[in-house]
C-alpha cells in the first residue's frame, strides 16, 4: 500500500450572489475563504489536485474521484495531515 499525502488546502473561492449589491454588507462580497481536504493526486507549477476518494481496483491500480484542481495563486496555506 502506498502513502498517500493527505493534505488540507485553503485558499480563496470565487462567490456568487445574486440581486442588487448591498454595500452595507462589503463583507459579503468578498472571495470565499474555503477548506479542502484530500489526497494529493499531482502537484504542478500552477496548480494542486486532490483527490477526496480513493481506492484499489482489482488490478491493485489507485483510482481517485471527487476531485478538486485549485489554482496555487488561490492557496493561502497547505497543512499536511497525519494519522
């Protein structure tokens, strides 16, 4: 079994709101601070891809899904995780 690098990721999302800007609440519109926990399934200049499931198949191939690319110009912090 190999060792997977289980990281948390935060970094800042684009938001969405709809309706008329409320400037008494600025606050609101700003991007979203947000917390992804995966695996880490490639790391690239630009970017990191987690993985949140994985599994063997019978092949004993690691296969992933749920996966999320974050632009690394979005990450504030990567914590690794151990267990």
């Amino acid at each position: 079994m190999s060792k997977d690098r289980i990281v948390c990721v935060e970094w800042e999302d684009a938001c969405f709101n709809s309706g008329y800007y409320d400037k008494t609440t600025p606050k609101r519109y700003e991007p979203a601070l947000t917390k992804t926990v995966g695996i880490v399934i490639k790391s690239t200049p630009t970017a990191v891809i987690l993985g949140t499931d994985s599994w063997t198949d019978d092949e004993g191939k690691t296969d992933y899904r749920h996966c999320h690319t974050i632009p690394k110009k979005m990450i504030k912090k990567i914590t690794e995780l151990k267990g």
